[in-house]
C-alpha cells in the first residue's frame, strides 16, 4: 500500500470522491502543509484542509489518483474552493520526494481541462495530522446536510460520470 496526502478544498469534499474509487484503501481527513504542531479544526494555523489516501497502486495507480485530484476540484483559484475561502482550502499535493515529478506530469496532463494556470502547491510531506472524529467519513454520515447536498453531491456526480471505471461496487 502507498499513502499520498491532498488538499483541494473542503476536505469532506475529496474524501467522498475518494472513498469511491477502486483500490483505495482507506481514506482519512487531516490538516498538513503548515508549521503548526497539533492543529485542529478551529486552530490550524497555516495548515491545508487535506485528505490521506492509502491505495494500492496495483489496482489504482499514482497517476490516476492525481487526474482524479486534478479533476474534482479547482486548482486554478487561490486559497478557495467555491464558496470556501482561506488558506486552508489551497490546491496542495504533499507527496515523497520521489513522487514531485509525476504531480508535475499530472499538472500538466491538467492544463488542458482549465482555462486558468493551475497553482497547486507542491510540497514534500512533512507531518500529516488527522482531523478530528466528527471530520472522517462526514459525507457519508451526513448525506442529508445542506452542504453535503448543495456542494459535495455534484462534484461525486461530475466524478462519477468522468472515472466510471474505476468506482467500487456499491454494496
């Protein structure tokens, strides 16, 4: 198993895309890409709201991850996703230092499908802290919430629709 950690807004946001792909392991809901130690969800500092994707690259490999992560959020705007805005919600990729090229190469297969420049931020993984219990696996536990259905739905729609082959059986 391999673990790649990404920021690309709401983290409940990627982590319900995540949680439906073929090959990912597990999936869990943090804060990373800051200096701050032992951050939390009403004090993170400098942190991005980020996910950890634990996966196996037999059945899913890095590259389609990162199209995936370039597919479902916008990483073209600044510290925002939508309606969501501060630093905390920046595109980032935090990855080993083995793995900045192929986010390069993702980046750049990407272009094409924005009319902006992309602005992921791009860093080797430091630390990554998880997010608190009530952050972890919230899409699923929370369908009926007014975010869950305004901003995350569409966004697993979109995701559905482009990476049908690579979704889990429902069950």
């Amino acid at each position: 198993m391999k673990t790649i950690v990404l920021g690309g807004g709401c983290f409940w946001c990627i982590e319900a895309v995540y949680q439906r792909v073929k090959g990912v392991e597990k999936v869990v809901s943090g804060y990373a890409g800051g200096d701050k130690d032992d951050p939390t969800y009403h004090d993170h500092a400098d942190h991005a709201e980020v996910i950890q994707v634990t996966y196996d690259p037999k059945v899913i490999p890095l590259d389609t991850i990162l199209d995936m992560f370039f597919y479902t959020h916008d990483p073209t705007t600044k510290d925002r996703q939508g309606n969501d805005v501060g630093t905390q919600y920046r595109s980032i990729a935090l990855v080993s230092e083995d793995e900045v090229e192929a986010v390069k190469a993702a980046m750049k297969r990407a272009e094409s499908l924005w009319d902006d420049p992309l602005l992921t931020e791009i860093k080797v993984l430091d630390k990554f802290y998880e997010a608190e219990d009530y952050h972890q696996d919230y899409y699923n536990q929370n369908k009926e919430a007014d975010y869950c259905q305004v901003i995350i739905n569409p966004k697993i729609a979109k995701f559905e629709k482009k990476f049908a082959d690579y979704l889990k059986a429902l069950g």
